[in-house]
C-alpha cells in the first residue's frame, strides 16, 4: 500500500461507514486511516477546514431513501463527492456472552436500521428499539454494559471487535437493502494522493435545484435531461423551507458534469430553477453491492481499538498531515476574499436570510435579565418587524464589579423566547468551552468586538459549523476583520456575517465611531453579508435612529440594536437602549429608505 490518508467518518469502529472507506480505499490500493467524529456535520466541516483528506456520508439508503440531512451539508460546506459505494447493510442482532435472544428487552440500533429491521423488531415482542447514533454506538454500548438484556443491531464484523455474540442473524426486512454513500475530498485545497486519483468511466453527477410552484416547472427542468440524453437516476423532493409551496429536488445523473450533454442540460435546469448546487461529479459504483461482512469490505490491517475522538483533540493543527501539507492557496483571504464568491453568501439562520438583498433587522436586550424581560423584548421587536431576537448572557464588562450576564440561565431564557415568539436567536459566546452549550440553544453565536482577535475561540466557532456573528474590534483595521474572518471559514465554516459595531478615535462626544465607510469597503473586499450595530458604536439612545438610516442607505445587509422595556433600568447599556416604541418608530422609518445596491460597482 502507498500514499496515506486520513478519512473521516460519523460513528465509531465499526461503523458501516468506516467499512465503506476501507474498502474503497483499498480498492484502489491507498492505504487509509479512519477517524470517527460524533456527527455528519462534523465530517463535512472536517473536510472543509482541511482537517482531513477524505470522508464519507450516507446519502440514500434503498427502503429509507435519501438522507436529506448529508445532501443538504455538501450543499453547505466545501466537500465534493469523488465516488460512490453501495453497501448491503447486513443486521445482525449481537448480545454479550451468555444471551440469548428471549433475553432482549432493547435493542440499540441507528434509525435508519431501526427503519430497515421493521418485521424482525416487531417480532421482539417483549423488546423495544433504541435510537443510537450509529452502528459502532450500539455495538459498543452492548459490550461496555455487559447486560444480557441489551442488543445491538450491527455489522457481523462488530462482534469481534466488540467481543459480542449473535443472537440473531439477517434482520432486515429484504436481505436485497443497502445504503449507497459517497466518499468525499475538500473542495479547495486537495492532497497530492487524491489528485492522482484516477476517475473511471462511469461517472454520476448529483445536484439540488429549487423550482417555484407552477405548472409544468418541473417536467421542463427534466425535459432538459431529456433532450441532452442524459438518464436520471434518482429524484426526490421535498418542500422548501420557509417557502413552503416551493420544492427541493435531490437528483443524480449519469455522467460528469464536464461532459458536454450533461453540461447542456444543467445549463437548461439552471434556467427553469430558482436555485441549482451542483454538488460534484464522482466515479460511479460498478457491481453488487459490497457485502459489510464480507473481506472485499474489511480491512486486513484494522488498527487497534482507540477512542476515536483522541485522534482529533490530540492534533492541535487537526487531523491529517497529508491535508496539513497541501498547497497552501496565494490570496491572503482565499476564503473571505469576494472573488472566491462574487455573488456573496447568505447567511441562514433558522428561517431567517442574512444578505442576498433582505434588510435583516435583530433587536433585544444587551443583556437577559429576567424571563419578563426577555419575553416582553422579544414580543415587542417582532411586531415592530425584527426577525431575530439578541440577548446576552455571558457579558464582556469592562468592570469586573458590573452585572455581568445571568449566564446559562440566561440562555435558556433567550432561547425560551425564541421559541415563544418564533425569532432565531443570538448570543456572545467569550470562551471555548461555551461553544458547544451555546449552539445547542441559540441559533448564531455572536464574537464580541473584545474577542476578535481571540483565534483559538474564533477556530472553535469555526469548528461548531454554526452561523457566527463576528463584531470588529474597536480597534482592529479592516484587514484584521477579514484576517478574523477568514479563521473561522479555514474551520470549515461558511456561515460567517460581519458586523460594525464602531471603533475606538479620539472623539470623545460619542461612545464610538461608527466607521460606515466601512460597509462598501468590506462589500468590495468580501463576500460576507455585514451587520451595523448602531447602538455600541454611538452609545446615545437619541443618535441610533439617524445612524440605522444611514447603514441601510450606506449598503449594511441589516442591524443589530439593543432594546429594552424600561431602558432607565437596563443592567447594562443603559444609556443606549432603545425603548419598545423608538424601535418600532425606527423600523418604520427604515422603510422609506432605500437599500444601496452595489450590483453596478465594478470591482
Ligand atoms: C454586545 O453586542 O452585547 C456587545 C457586548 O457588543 P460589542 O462586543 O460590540 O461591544
Ligand atoms: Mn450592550
């Protein structure tokens, strides 16, 4: 075997997953070594922060059907198919030493087995199933618990592995199931092994478009395929979010997307579609199946049992040195800088679009101070026409002795809110270890101007692959936003909106200066939607409003602007806090001024 890579995959040893990259590497006699992270989204940012040269991802499976949640990441993140592998997912149900099968009271399994095995659970009359993040979980958990009473449904190879007997075997309802997976490399920055792949014949190309609803839309778009010889092999829809008369379609062709025909009809479906991703273009699978249990399927050379999350915190610079050695690309910003997307990214966040054009508006308190508080805020600013609630709960105060957030209970109470009234929500996150907690109840997480240049929590925002708000230091130039920026984007993570929050000159007759010709600069430099905070930058409730008028008429995507039910009382800012009927006289205003568009702006 030669060239070495590291792959990632979701789940632990055993895995159906790791058998997939296993035996797809080794086809093609590159050795591999394959590291488990706990989710699929961890897998497409690993790959798009280049902490990894390779990975998989379920896409489909044949009684399921697509695993909407992996197409829609490769859609989000910089990962491209390079081949795909169809695996007959064999169920076996394995239990400790010493069980037998009337034993079983439950049974771990992944959802997508629990939906395979459907006949054989419900013949388990006296066990119920247990959803389990993957295959490797359940069979792991089985054998750590020792208990007769709990079963795994796995890959025959976990038994070994785990030292777990069979208690049953073939548990799928049609032996003829598999799921169908794609292997995957970065987008931008690929390793020598990978670029000497050699593609095949047989390519398939798969894509999502988005057709308005009307008749005869979508047999135009397929007419297009239709004209160019080009077969389908697959379509599924589903509803658009958001815009639910609207319709996603996930479809695969046969053929590479350079190819002339297929070019031609993408081309075709481009201009019926509101929206076309073309995901990438990949060697196609040839044959049956791989069978999991079978040698084609398993490595020779397993490695030795590790916890696989060690190999990832382990590697301060992540976890591939193949993917650490590769060309490293010449602009300062390659990710950031507006020419690697000259249309510019829309931030998404719940239902919520942050550039593209809307006028996004967020309003709340600086900080959470009590659930009527929070409740009462959100109320307000949603019917004044904001569409995402602020609130802090971890605060950055200068003075030690100031109010200083109520922390995670904070949280839920802004996260309460959110769900009360139906507005995503956003929050400052100060430390590395808030990441995780934070993104599990908030829908963007804020770094505040302090925290700009704190890279180690700028690359741990990057890894969490959630919508990050990042406010410009007070004193940081232009350049330093974007060099910040640009941290959170090698993580992996597209979804990036800047805000300018005012900096810090020698004017004293304001709190700060809000540097608008900040907004076209930025516009020309990046990509990234940019949100004016009025309220820190000038620090005077009766000078907000004039300066949120000038940021939309400067180009600001939107604003960000504290809001209180009794200012006078704020916790904290409570000189700039705007009352619940300055804000609604603001958003109101802001209608009568036009956005400036800078489509015209050569750049
Ligand atoms: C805030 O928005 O709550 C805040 C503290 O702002 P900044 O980081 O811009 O000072
Ligand atoms: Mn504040």
């Amino acid at each position: 075997m030669s060239s070495h890579i590291t792959a990632v995959y979701q789940g632990v040893d055993g895995a159906y997953s790791q058998l997939v990259l296993e035996a797809w590497f080794a086809a093609r006699g590159m050795d591999v070594r394959t590291v488990g992270v706990p989710s699929y989204r961890e897998v497409a940012t690993s790959l798009a922060g280049l902490r990894a040269d390779a990975g998989v991802l379920p896409i489909e499976n044949a009684i399921v059907g697509t695993v909407r949640e992996t197409y829609d990441l490769l859609a989000e993140y910089d990962a491209m198919p390079i081949g795909e592998a169809l695996m007959r997912t064999d169920h076996h149900l394995l239990g400790v030493r010493g069980a037998s099968l009337s034993d079983v009271r439950e049974v771990l399994a992944h959802p997508l087995v629990i939906a395979e095995c459907g006949r054989f659970l419900s013949s388990l009359t006296q066990a119920r199933a247990i959803p389990c993040e993957d295959t490797g979980v359940a069979a792991r958990e089985v054998s750590r618990g020792g208990n007769p009473s709990i079963a795994a449904l796995a890959p025959a190879s976990a038994a070994a592995l785990y030292d777990l007997v069979e208690l049953a075997r073939d548990c799928a309802d049609d032996p003829r199931t598999f799921s169908r997976f794609l292997i995957l490399r970065p987008r931008i920055a690929a390793p020598g092994a990978l670029n000497d792949l050699k593609t095949s014949a047989h390519r398939k190309t798969s894509l999502i478009f988005t057709l308005a609803d009307a008749p005869g839309k979508l047999a135009r778009a397929l007419a297009h395929l239709d004209a160019a010889k080009v077969n389908l092999s697959k379509l599924e829809s589903k509803p658009r979010l958001g815009h639910a008369s609207d319709h996603v379609f996930y479809v695969d062709l046969d053929g590479d997307a350079a190819d002339e025909r297929v070019a031609e009809a993408l081309e075709g479906i481009r201009r019926e579609a509101q929206t076309l991703t073309v995901l990438g273009s990949y060697d196609a699978h040839q044959g049956e199946p791989l069978e999991a249990g079978s040698d084609d399927a398993t490595a020779t050379t397993r490695p030795p049992l590790v916890t696989s999350r060690a190999h990832l915190s382990n590697s301060s610079h992540g976890l591939g040195s193949t993917a650490a050695k590769s060309p490293k690309p010449a602009a300062a910003f390659p990710r950031v800088d507006r020419e690697s997307k000259p249309h510019g990214t829309v931030v998404q966040v719940g239902g919520v679009r942050i550039g593209g054009g809307d006028f996004t508006i967020i309003g709340g308190p600086c900080s959470v101070e009590s659930r009527e508080q929070v409740m009462a805020t959100a109320q307000a600013v949603k019917a004044a026409g904001a569409v995402m609630l602020r609130g802090g709960a971890f605060k950055p105060r200068t003075s030690p002795y100031a109010f200083q957030g109520l922390g995670w209970e904070g949280v839920a109470l802004l996260a309460e809110a959110g769900r009360a009234t139906g507005l995503p929500t956003i929050s400052e996150v100060m430390t590395i270890d808030q990441v995780e907690r934070m993104a599990a109840q908030v829908d963007m997480l804020q770094i505040g101007a302090r925290n700009m240049q704190n890279f180690d929590l700028l690359k741990a925002v990057g890894r969490s692959g959630h919508p990050v708000l990042l406010k410009r230091g007070f004193s940081a130039t232009i350049e330093e936003v974007l060099s910040a920026a640009e941290y959170i984007l090698s993580e992996g993570n597209p979804h990036v909106a800047l805000c300018e929050r005012g900096i810090r000159t020698f004017e004293q007759a304001t709190r700060n200066t809000l540097d608008l010709s900040a907004i076209p600069v930025l516009r020309e430099r990046t990509h990234l939607p940019i949100l004016v905070d009025p309220s820190h930058a000038v620090g005077v409730r009766r000078w907000i409003s004039p300066l949120c008028m000038a940021a939309k008429a400067v180009g600001a995507d939107g604003l960000l602007i504290e809001v209180h039910p009794n200012p006078p009382e704020a916790k904290s800012d409570k000189e700039q806090a705007l009352t619940f009927g300055d804000f609604a006289q603001i958003v109101d205003d802001l209608a009568k001024v036009p956005m400036a568009s800078y489509a015209s702006v050569e750049v």
